[in-house]
C-alpha cells in the first residue's frame, strides 16, 4: 500500500505531466492540497532533479503559447512570467524566442482586426482606439507606431 507521500507525489506527478508548472504553481498546489510542511522541500528537490518542473522551459512554453495562441505583446507576457517569479534572465530568454518579424505581423493582423469591428468613428478616433487595444494587449507604443504607420 502507498505511503501518504506516495499519493501526494502521484498528484503533484499528474499535476506536472498535464503542462509545463513553474516553482510557484508547484508551491501553490502542494499548498492546496494539504502537503505536510516538512515533505514539502523534499518533493520540490525531487521534482526539480528529475526535470519535472524547469523554471526555462515553463517560462519559454508560457511565453510561446500567450504569444501564438493570445496574441499578446512581449510587456504583457513580461508582466505574466513576473507574476510567477520567474527571473528577469529566464523572461528575456523566454521573450528572445519570439520572431521579430512574427511579432510585428501578428501587432499588425491585430491591429487591422481591431480596426475593422470600428465603425461610425473618425479616423482619429479609431486609431485612438487601437492604439488603446494594442497596449491592452501589451504590444509596444514605438512597434504600435510603426504598424500604424506602415497602414498610412
């Protein structure tokens, strides 16, 4: 019969195996369902030797998927990883794999996207509104500018 660590380790497996977890989520989780303190850093140790949980490749996989699935700008994917205490090292590597020209097709296809559901607008007032869309999205302002310019 499974010791009660084994059952916890069984969760927190099935928990890993379902995507990529960051340090922070496995913490959570270890949290919510109750792990006793004291096995708590043991099973941490153990996951990270066992590259089960890798701080790089949540980070690269978040930053991959927010991009080509969410089609959100690197500020907004920054701000994300930050709030899952990734280091500033980790999240440039992460946002570094993006493509530039991907990234500036894909502000571009959002901002032509935005701009058509606009109507009964001024010109002025759409662009505004994009504008305001893309930052929301955490696009750039200076790669903003040079969509909108490139639409001119």
């Amino acid at each position: 019969m499974p010791s009660g660590k084994d059952v916890f380790r069984d969760r927190l497996l099935k928990y890993c195996q379902f995507r990529d977890r960051c340090q922070q989520e496995f913490e959570q989780k270890m949290w919510e369902i109750k792990i006793p303190r004291e096995w708590q850093d043991e099973l941490m140790m153990e996951f990270l030797q066992n590259d089960l949980l890798n701080e790089e490749r949540f980070a690269k996989s978040m930053a991959r998927g927010k991009f080509r699935i969410n089609h959100w700008g690197k500020i907004k994917i920054k701000i994300l990883l930050k709030s899952h205490r990734i280091l500033d090292g980790l999240i440039r590597e992460a946002l570094n794999e993006i493509d530039d020209q991907e990234y500036f097709q894909t502000c571009l296809q959002e901002y032509k996207k935005k701009y058509e559901t606009l109507t009964g607008l001024s010109e002025a007032e759409k662009k505004q509104k994009c504008i305001g869309f893309l930052l929301q999205k955490g696009f750039e302002y200076e790669l903003i500018q040079k969509v909108m310019e490139g639409e001119n």
